[in-house]
C-alpha cells in the first residue's frame, strides 16, 4: 500500500494486545492529537514605524511665554537614537516575537506574564511588527520628554481583550510628575477599580452610563489594572499631542465619540489646537459637555473636508447623523512656549468599510497590510502583500481595503521646517482588533426633556378642566 500507514499486526497473538495496539492507532490517528487539518491558534500582530527625528529645535529667545525672532538651535541633550517598544502582559504566558521590517529578521523573542513587562530598543525610522500569542497592552513611545518623566502621551489604551473598549484594562502610567493624564469613560453604568501591580485597590468609582472621570492616584511609570463592572474606554491626554478617537462601537469610523480634546477658543496657547471631524457625506455634528451632561454646540460638516473647530469644554462626546472620523489635533503653538506638538498616533480600517482619514502636515505616514491585501486609495487600487507598508501623503483620504489595515502616523510640529519630535507615545492597537465589533448598547447622551410646549399646553389644559368644572358646580348651587 503507497502512501499509507501499515503495521504488520501477525505477530501479535492474543486478542487484548490486538485491541491494545488498536486504540494506540486510533489515538494517533485521532484529528486533537495529529489534526488533519493545521488549525493555527489565533495570533495578535502589531506594526509601526519609530519616527526619524527625535530630538528638538529650541526657540533662543522666549520672553513671557512669546517666542521673539524666528532663530531656533537644536538641543544636542534631546537627540535620540532609538525608541522603546513596550510589552506588558495582559495574561500569563503571552509569547511575542518582534520583526525588524521589510526584512523579516527576528529582532526578539520572549515570554511574560500578566502585569510583567519587557522593553525593545528600535532605532530611529525602524519599521516592526510584533506578533504575540495573547492580546498584549503594546507601546511605543521616545524622546527626552518621556524619558525624564516631562511629558504624557496622547492615547486610547486597549483592553486585555484587544479592542478599544472593555471590562478590564492594564497599562504603564506614561505622564508628568504631577497630578493625572488618565480618564475613563463609562459606556455603561459601571463599578470602576484602579489597581497597581502589587493588586492594591488604589481608588473606586461608580459611574453612570456617559460619565467621564479623571483617575487620581496615578504614579508615574508604574504599572496598573483597571477592572469596570461595565463597558468602559480608557484615554490618557496631553494637549501638546494629536489622538484619533476610536468608536465605542468598534474600528475608528462611527457615529458617536467620547474623549478629551483641548482647543479653547480665544486661548492664544490654543491657537494650533483643534477637534477635528471628518466625513464623506454632509452632516451634523453635535457637541456635548460630558462633565455637565449638555448640549455644547450643534455643526454642519461638510464631506470630504478636514473640518476643524474651537471648543470649550474638555471632556467631551461627539454625535454625528452620519458616519465620521474624530480627532483631536495639536501642532503646538509655533510662537509660543508651547511649541512643542505632534505626537505619535495610531488609526485602522476595517476590512470593506470605507473610511475617511486626514493626514495632517509635517509627518510621517504609513499604512500597514499584514496579508495580501487590495487597498483603495481615494480611488485607486493598490495590491500590497503581507507585511507591506504603503506612505500616505498629506490631506483628506478615502480608505479601503479588503483586509483590515492600520496606519501609524509621527506628527511632528509645523515649525521650524526641520523640527524634530520631544516626546510621543502610543498604544499600538493589532490589525486583529481593528475589525471588532462591540456590543454595546450606547444611552442617550442628552435624556429626553419634556418640551415647553407640551408642559404649558398640559397646564393650559388642566386651568380649563378646572374652570369648566367650577363653571357647572356654580350653576347647580344657583338652581
């Protein structure tokens, strides 16, 4: 017999040992112990890029907060060579395996546990991938600001689970020294606990549905677990550094938003700072103040254009009538003490969803396809294999593609021409996540109001129940 598996049993006399060797076939044979078929267990993969240019161009004169002249010189001490790729566990034995792209050379490989975390030196202008066994909370981040605990990064954490939005969360503390970056936004009414490695409960909350909170307690690069009785969303935030907002309901396109943005208007500081919509249809936009639970200001966004706009409140929700991309966008002010902006910055499509995307100015921009992937780029077709990365180019896009794909873009400030990056930071979502759906039933971000008109029409209803009533017991006391 070719090609087949053949014992010659004649040697064996007695029957138990025929009916021995005859479950040890079967048991070799069986698909759990030798598949027929290679089912691979599901991995996570994560891309992107560590920006070219990390150091910072000092402003030589500022005198009360203005930049006088237009005379910069690089700060030698900011000059970075490489960036940190951090891995944190959000399980116990999470393999990851980190690539060094286009060329596929295995750079790492290791294993940790849930809370345990590892960091990889990548060089300036590296392309990676890391692929890891479990969800894992991934962050890339760099620059003297980070590195001497000056500055926050600008991001939305993913869960133990992947995605955006979950029940439970653990991340590094990456800010400043003083008070915190870190706010929670509750998509369901919720029991939050903040904990720190050690499993200490450092601070609880209850929330309602669309309530935000700041997390106090928050220490400086250490590690915590967020646990919610709810679905929440989990942002830290600095003013100085563009975030796109991912959608509670999954992906980055949506119709509804929670976050915190920063653009006050008549703010000089603010003057480069914007909320900043996106869509391909008309629309309206509706603005809402999270912390007082009220309409801020109601918009028309037109299609296709990177429509931005000043706000007062911070925390806030957005709501469109069609679908849109959101994000909070900061150059920095190019002539004021604030001039440090940009930021890293992380946005995904899902597969066949169109989304429309704004690149901004001065940076760089990729987007990433881990398999064979056809990509629509306003319009025209591109075939990228695994593992490509395809360079965006400043503006307004339409996005396609019939795989899920992520884009990493390193913004860096408008001013001077050859400005560098201080600080960034990101967590770095995996192309898996980017294609989740998540159920949630999102509540009405104003409660229903009874009108003034069905108020004072009832009032005027009940004076004439009454008045006819006073009307007919009046004339039968007369008769």
């Amino acid at each position: 017999m070719k090609g087949g598996f053949v014992v010659n049993l004649t040697r064996f006399k007695d029957s138990h040992v025929y009916l021995q060797v005859a479950l040890l076939l079967l048991v070799a044979l069986s698909p759990q112990v030798c598949p027929i078929s290679s089912e691979q267990t599901e991995e996570f993969t994560y891309y992107g890029l560590v920006p070219s240019r990390i150091y910072i161009y000092r402003p030589e004169r500022i005198v009360g907060g203005e930049i006088l002249g237009r005379e910069f010189t690089l700060d030698e001490k900011s000059i970075r060579t490489e960036a940190e790729l951090v891995t944190i566990g959000n399980h116990d034995e999470t393999r990851v395996r980190v690539y060094q792209l286009p060329s596929g050379v295995l750079l790492e490989d290791f294993s940790l546990n849930r809370f345990a975390k590892h960091v990889s030196k990548l060089q300036n202008g590296t392309f990676f991938k890391a692929v890891s066994s479990k969800p894992a909370t991934m962050i890339l981040m760099g620059g003297e600001g980070v590195e001497l605990g000056n500055d926050a990064i600008s991001t939305f954490w993913t869960s133990t689970d992947g995605g955006f939005v979950g029940k439970e969360f653990v991340f590094q503390a990456v800010q400043g020294k003083l008070g915190s970056s870190y706010y929670v936004y509750a998509l369901e009414n919720s029991e939050v606990t903040l904990s720190d490695d050690a499993g200490e409960e450092v601070a609880s909350y209850t929330l309602k549905a669309n309530e935000a909170k700041n997390l106090m307690g928050v220490t400086q690069f250490r590690i915590y677990g967020l646990s919610s009785t709810g679905l929440v969303m989990l942002q830290s935030f600095t003013e100085s550094k563009s975030v796109f907002f991912p959608s509670p309901k999954g992906g980055f396109l949506g119709e509804t938003w929670y976050g915190y943005a920063d653009a006050t208007p008549g703010d000089v500081s603010d003057d480069w700072q914007f909320l900043l919509i996106v869509g391909s249809e008309d629309t309206k936009a509706r603005i809402m103040n999270l912390e007082y639970n009220r309409l801020y200001e109601e918009v028309d966004v037109p299609a296709f254009q990177n429509f931005t706009m000043k706000i007062e409140p911070n925390l806030i929700a957005v709501e469109t009538d069609g679908p849109v991309t959101v994000m909070h966008l900061s150059y920095g002010h190019p002539f004021k003490s604030n001039y440090v902006g940009g930021g890293l910055l992380y946005i995904g499509v899902k597969a066949d969803q169109a989304v429309p995307i704004y690149v901004p100015e001065e940076g760089e921009a990729y987007l990433f396809a881990q398999e064979e992937s056809l990509v629509d780029v306003d319009g025209a077709r591109l075939q990228l294999e695994g593992d490509d990365a395809f360079a965006l180019q400043p503006g307004v896009h339409m996005l396609s593609a019939d795989r899920n794909i992520v884009i990493a873009m390193a913004l860096r400030p408008l001013l001077p021409p050859n400005q560098g990056l201080y600080s960034f930071g990101a967590c770095i979502p995996s192309i898996q996540s980017i294609g989740y759906d998540h159920d949630v039933n999102l509540q009405p971000l104003l409660a229903a109001e009874t009108p003034w008109t069905l108020i004072l029409g009832g009032a005027a209803g009940a004076c004439a129940i009454i008045i006819a009533a006073w009307i007919i017991l009046s004339r039968k006391r007369q008769k």
